[in-house]
C-alpha cells in the first residue's frame, strides 16, 4: 500500500481547480486556520492553513473520515506521525504536531514551495554536479534517518521534493519500517505513546514497484541498504531520463528488477562520469551485502566525485541556487531549426536526383569521369530516407530520439562528408569559394548533433542543467 505524507499538485493550480469542501475550508481547528486545499492521496488530504497562534503557514495532512473508522488505517497514520516526527534534519520534511479533530487525526508540518523531482525527471537534463548535489543531499538525510532505525522504503522522485532555493527534502516516512523501539514518545490522542512497531502482512508488498528493492519483491527483510537501492536507481533516472526496469506492467517491472541487470550509465548517458556509473552500479546490486553498507559511504563517494569535477572550487552555495538552462533558445525552437536544417538537405537532393544526367555529364566534363558525381547521387539516395526520419522524428518529438540520433550519427556524418564535396561540381561558377562551401556543409553534421543532443540530453545526449525550481506551494 502506498502511503503519502505530503502530496502535491498534479498541476501548478491543482489547488484552485479542485477546491477543498466548504466544510473545512475556512474552518480553524484548534489554532489552525484552514486556508485551501493542496491535494490529496490515498492516506491523507493535505491543506494549507495558518498556525494563528505563531502566525506562520502550515500544512495539515488529514486522515480522510471514511478512512478514520478503518481501525489498520489510523495505525498506519499514527505510523507516519510517530516515524516522521523523530527525525530532524535539514533534508527532511520537518513534523511539527500531530493532533485529533472529531475523531479524524491530522499531521502539522512545515509548508514547502518548489516541485518534487518528479516534475523535472524527463522534462529538463540534469547537470551532472547537480545530480550530484541532489544525491548527496537525499544520502545525508537518509542517513540521519538510518541512525534512529528508521528505513523510509519508499524513496521515488515522487517524495523528494525541490524547493525553491534548490534544498531537497524527503518526504513520506508513512511506509517507513522501525528496527528498533524510538527513544522518545508521541501522544496520539487517547490512545497512549506506546513505541511503534511496523509489521507487515504476508504476501504485501509495501512501497511502490518501479523503485523496490530485490529484497522487497521477495518480501525478504529490509535495512538501510534498501533504500540506497532507491536512491541509486533515482539517481539513474536522473542521469538518463529512464527507469531502467519500467516494464510494461506491475508484473513485468517486478520481473525486470529481480532478474534484469541496469544497462552502463554510458549507454544511455555517453558524457556521464565512468566514477558515477560505478556508483550507480554498486548502488544496484542484486544482492544486497554487494551495496554500500551505509548512506555514509554513498555521500562520501557522491562528495568526491563532485568535487573532482569543481576544479575552478565553485562554493555549493552556487549549485544551491539552480542551475542555468543549457540554451538560451526554448527546445521548441531547437527541434524547429532542426527540422528546417533536414528539409534544406531535402532540397538540395531533389535537384541533384531528378537531373542525375546533368550530375554526371558535369563531373565527366570537369574531372573526366562521371565517379564524382555518381557517389554524390547514391549518398543523396540513401541520406534522403534518414532526412525523413529524423524530421519526423523531430515533429513528434520523439522522447528517445537522442538515444537513436547517436546511433545514426556515425552513418549520417560519412554520407554527409561524401555530399559535402558537392560544391566541387561548381568548380566554374563559385572558383575560389568551392573551398569554403565544402566546409559548410561538412560542419552541418555536427552543428545538429549539438543542437540534438542538447535539446534531448536525457535521451542519451550531453548532460546539461535544468532549470531552477519555480515558486509552487505545496504541503
């Protein structure tokens, strides 16, 4: 069962299209004045409202009514709450209470502004030192976490939540399994603060099955090494815009995780550091003693190896802010200059096919042999289907085409070098800038291979920077 201690918005106004019922909406509870309505999911609703007593925005995580009678539904919460409000740490969503309204439980925690890491997994590249600083950052609080035997379980882009000054926090502890009794004791309600036990039924799976551990499927025991598996296939998905184990169904992602290998970062990501596709890998193993053995030791390896690549000692502060975009043109842009770039080769084919006689009679008549311009047709015949594809592919917007585009690169760049001798056909009409006209045409090759890559990095192209977070409250 999937269990959410924040929820966002499925859409920047989400708040504003699905208003909250009458009946809590400008309700003060306790001395929490109910503002509007965040969103909700199958453990909670979560509302903005206003701490009258300190004057500061809150959000309140409610338990649904139909759900407060379900006696293993409040445990559950009660879980959260307890589980949650033991950690305090800069990386992790802060607990401030946990109170009862008429019967119906409810969570006061801090209100974040920015977007999770869902958001921008797929819709921006990311900057390999930022990849980095995200990574070390979730490593940190997974750790403090580790330290009070409290294994999250369910770490996905979903519950790591940006905010808008670049910090990272985790969110959703409500799955999270407690190794040993907490020192300290929260009072819910009239029930007592007895220490919390997390068991799970035989046969449930708990967390969500794209981001599970081996261990988890197996319904195997858990341990802090659990979540490094998590966290390391995020990471992945950051680097490659992938899940590299999504099948097309619960069943076959299940079957992919327990018997499928991570493809080498390198092949979906050629530009990424061998050292972080070795983290990556180590943070994937099947077996779970073959993985780091602590959330330490990950963020010291992230740590290192973002620094080997700061050698101009950047301070974080930098990277904290966001950012910059790869590109001062939006993508739109890129793949319409792209797609104008295929359709001026179509025209320069068209002419060159359609009076194949007056091609050759050329060439025989400068060079005396029709070679030239016989080469010139067949590279024009066989580039003339792979300008269609990618123009198509363009118009689409292929998600994979950076994946595919680095595969043809090798064949258009040797057919392409064969058209650019094309000017040597107009020896008599350009003289002296045949020269120039030629090297126009070879650097056409590789001016779309940049602009490709960079309009689709996660898709197999350069890593490059995603945009800083924009202002988006969220409980």
């Amino acid at each position: 069962m999937h269990l959410c201690l924040t929820c966002q918005r499925s859409e920047p106004n989400m708040a504003r299209q699905e208003q909250a019922p009458p009946i809590m909406v400008g309700q003060t509870i306790s001395h929490f004045r109910i503002l509007e309505k965040l969103g909700g999911g199958g453990m909670g609703v979560v509302y903005k409202a206003e701490d009258t007593s300190l004057g500061r925005p809150v959000a309140l995580k409610f338990l649904p009514e139909e759900l407060s009678r379900d006696h293993q539904a409040v445990d559950r919460f009660r879980r959260e709450a307890r589980a949650a409000s033991a950690l305090n740490h800069p990386h992790i969503c802060t607990i401030h209470a946990i109170d009862e309204h008429e019967g119906v439980f409810f969570i006061v925690m801090e209100l974040l502004e920015g977007q999770t890491l869902r958001y921008y997994i797929g819709k921006k590249p990311f900057n390999t030192t930022w990849l980095l600083d995200v990574g070390t950052q979730i490593a940190d609080a997974l750790d403090a976490a580790h330290a009070k035997g409290i294994v999250h379980r369910d770490i996905k882009p979903a519950n790591l939540f940006v905010t808008c000054s670049g910090q990272v926090k985790v969110l959703d502890f409500g799955l999270a399994k407690l190794l040993r009794p907490l020192v300290s004791k929260v009072s819910i309600g009239a029930t007592g603060a007895d220490p919390v036990t997390l068991s799970t039924e035989a046969g449930l799976l708990v967390g969500t099955v794209g981001y599970m551990a081996p261990e988890q499927l197996e319904g195997e025991p858990v341990d802090p090494r659990t979540d490094l598996y998590a966290l390391g296939l995020v990471m992945y998905e950051m680097a490659t815009g992938r899940n590299p184990f999504l099948g097309q169904s619960a069943t076959s992602t299940i079957a992919n995780i327990l018997k499928e290998e991570a493809p080498p970062l390198g092949q979906h990501n050629p530009v990424a550091p061998l050292e972080l596709g070795r983290i990556l890998q180590k943070c994937l193993r099947k077996r779970i003693d073959e993985r780091y053995v602590s959330a330490r030791d990950l963020a010291l390896d992230l740590g290192a190896l973002r620094r080997s690549l700061e050698p101009s000692g950047r301070t974080s502060a930098v990277m904290a802010a966001g950012p910059a975009p790869p590109l001062s043109i939006p993508r739109r842009a890129v793949r319409a200059l792209l797609m104008l770039i295929q359709v001026s080769y179509l025209v320069m084919y068209a002419p060159a096919l359609y009076k194949f006689h007056d091609v050759l009679r050329v060439s025989h008549e400068l060079y005396g042999s029709p070679m030239l311009g016989g080469v010139l047709l067949a590279a024009a015949v066989l580039c003339v289907p792979v300008r269609l594809y990618l123009f198509t592919a363009l118009a689409f917007d292929y998600p994979d085409l950076g994946v595919k585009f680095r595969l043809l690169f090798p064949v258009v760049l040797l057919l392409d070098a064969v058209w650019a001798a094309t000017p040597l056909l107009f020896l008599g009409q350009l003289q002296g800038l045949v020269v120039l006209c030629a090297a126009g045409l070879g650097f056409l090759p590789f001016c779309q291979r940049t602009l490709l890559y960079s309009a689709y990095a996660n898709a197999g192209g350069h890593s490059s920077a995603i945009q800083a977070p924009r202002s988006n409250r969220l409980g």
